[in-house]
C-alpha cells in the first residue's frame, strides 16, 4: 500500500523537477540539481524514476493533470455556457498564478523538444479539457447564446490562447502595462484573467447579446 510519505516524496521531487526543468531546461539540468531542489538524495530519486529522461516525461504529465484538475473543476459544473467560459478563463490565471513555471517549462518542450516528450500529456488534455470546452461552446450555440457562425474548436483555441499569451509573453506583458520586464504581477495578472474572461464570453455571444 502505498503511504502518505511516499506520495509526498515523490509529489516533491516531482515538484521540484517543474522548477528545475523549467529553470535550466531538459539537457541542463543534472541528477544533483533535481535532487538538491527536491532536498532528497539521489538514490530516491532513482527508486520512483528511472531515469531523467523517465522523470521528465512524468513532469509533464504530472503538470498535464494537474492543469485538466484545475480546468476540469470548472468545466464540470452545472452553470449556464457564458458562465461555465467566464469560471474556466478566470481559473486558468489562477493556475498560472498558483503555478508560475508552468507555461515556462511548457514553452521549452515546445521549442526545444516539438512537443514529442509531452504527447501523451497533450493527448490527455484534448481528450478531455479541450473537448470538454469544445462542447460547452456547442451548448452555447445549440441554446442561441453564442454565435452559430465559429468553429468550437477554433473558438476554444483562441480561449485558451488569451490567459496562455498573457503568461508565456511575461516581460513583453510587463514593459506594456508598466510592470517591467519581470512582467505583471499576481495583482495585474488576476485583473487580466477578469478581463479575458468578459472578452471571451462578448467574442462568442450572439447577435444581440454582446453586452451579457
């Protein structure tokens, strides 16, 4: 049976190898860096991962879980489209917030992997949060709230897409809005995903009920 110390251990090397990773990248980031940031011996390390190559695909799952967790808490209640779309944006920057070297630990598999260690985390999110949102968008439109003209999927992407560029463009954020180039802060950052969220639910409203 698996016990609450172990989960935690493995949680915190998982935790620290977001950090490390997203810090010094894949190639950079040694054994001993991951070990020293999780405050565990190597041999620990080894007993849940195999390897680094092991460990670091099981980071990004692990990031992937947690971001479908976080999305699916808002995507599964029973409210109305407009209000369900308003919930999911505003959570998105709380993850982001909760969560700072997510998006750069993500942007760097992209950039310097192509994605191929994160394919079965990417798989899992549209499989469900992606799709999940896609649907909420049909259900919008099917009850006239939204508009019938746009692609869900097209429309989720570009949901998605307006917390994602927020976080990952940080310094270009930070010079726009006066904050500099450490970017916004958690302050600006949850008044934009305020922001985001009313932007989205006015771009897929229908005629009529662009001031919902």
């Amino acid at each position: 049976m698996t016990s609450a110390a172990t989960i935690t251990s493995r949680d915190a090397i998982l935790d620290a190898a977001i950090r490390c990773f997203a810090t010094k990248g894949f190639a950079a980031t040694t054994i001993k860096d991951l070990a020293s940031e999780a405050d565990v011996n190597s041999a620990l390390l080894y007993y849940y991962f195999t390897d680094k190559q092991t460990l670091y695909r099981e980071t990004l799952r692990h990031v992937a879980q947690r971001l479908a967790d976080s999305a699916g808490r808002r995507l599964d209640e029973d409210s109305p489209p407009e209000e369900t779309i308003r919930r999911f944006v505003q959570q998105q920057a709380e993850f982001l917030i909760a969560n700072p070297h997510v998006p750069r630990l993500l942007l760097r598999e992209m950039l310097e992997h192509t994605g191929r260690n994160a394919e079965e985390a990417i798989v899992s999110l549209i499989g469900g949060v992606f799709t999940t949102l896609c649907d909420v968008i049909r259900r919008g439109q099917e009850q006239g709230l939204f508009r019938p003209d746009v692609d869900p999927k097209y429309a989720a992407i570009s949901t998605v897409s307006l917390v994602a560029y927020f976080v990952i463009a940080r310094p270009v954020v930070g010079v726009a809005l006066g904050d500099g180039l450490t970017g916004p802060t958690e302050k600006r950052t949850r008044e934009y995903g305020q922001h985001a969220a009313d932007f989205a639910v006015a771009a897929l409203a229908a005629r009529g009920r662009r001031g919902v």
